[in-house]
C-alpha cells in the first residue's frame, strides 16, 4: 500500500516506472508487431515514461531529505530481511 505521507517514495515510484517504461518502450521500437498502430502505441508509452521521468525525479530531487516508509524499521522488517537476506 502506498502511503502519500512520504513524497520522496512517491517520487522515487514514479522516476523508477518512468524509467522503466521509456526503456521498456524503447526497446519494443527495435522490432515492433508489423501493423502500423504499434509503433504510434510505444512511440506515446516513451513520451509518456520521459514525462513522468522528468517530474518525478526533480520533486524526489527536493524531498530528498524528507522522511521514507523504508527508514521505519519493524520486528516483521527485520525478520524479512533475514530470511531473504
């Protein structure tokens, strides 16, 4: 679950599947399925991925000093990491 307490987690999700999503994009131009509408599909997906890309990373750029869910260490977080290392 998403908590909208901490910006920096917000931003930081958002610049990851920006990322993800212009690459991912990026890489499915190379060879695209033979019908025309594809190439219009990935081109908008990369755009749209540039887009989250350039907002997310400079609000996570200004909250970066702000407060993350990952710096709340639980009994259930650590048992997690110890297990899966």
């Amino acid at each position: 679950m998403l908590e909208v307490g901490y910006p920096r987690d917000l931003a930081m999700i958002g610049a990851i599947f920006g990322m993800a999503t212009f690459v991912w994009s990026g890489w499915a131009q190379e060879r695209p399925p033979k019908h025309g509408a594809w190439r219009v599909t990935l081109a908008l997906l990369g755009l749209a991925g540039l887009a989250l890309i350039s907002l997310s990373v400079p609000m996570a750029v200004r909250h970066w000093d702000t407060a993350t869910a990952l710096g709340r260490v639980r009994r259930t977080d650590r048992i997690h990491r110890g297990v899966l290392g």
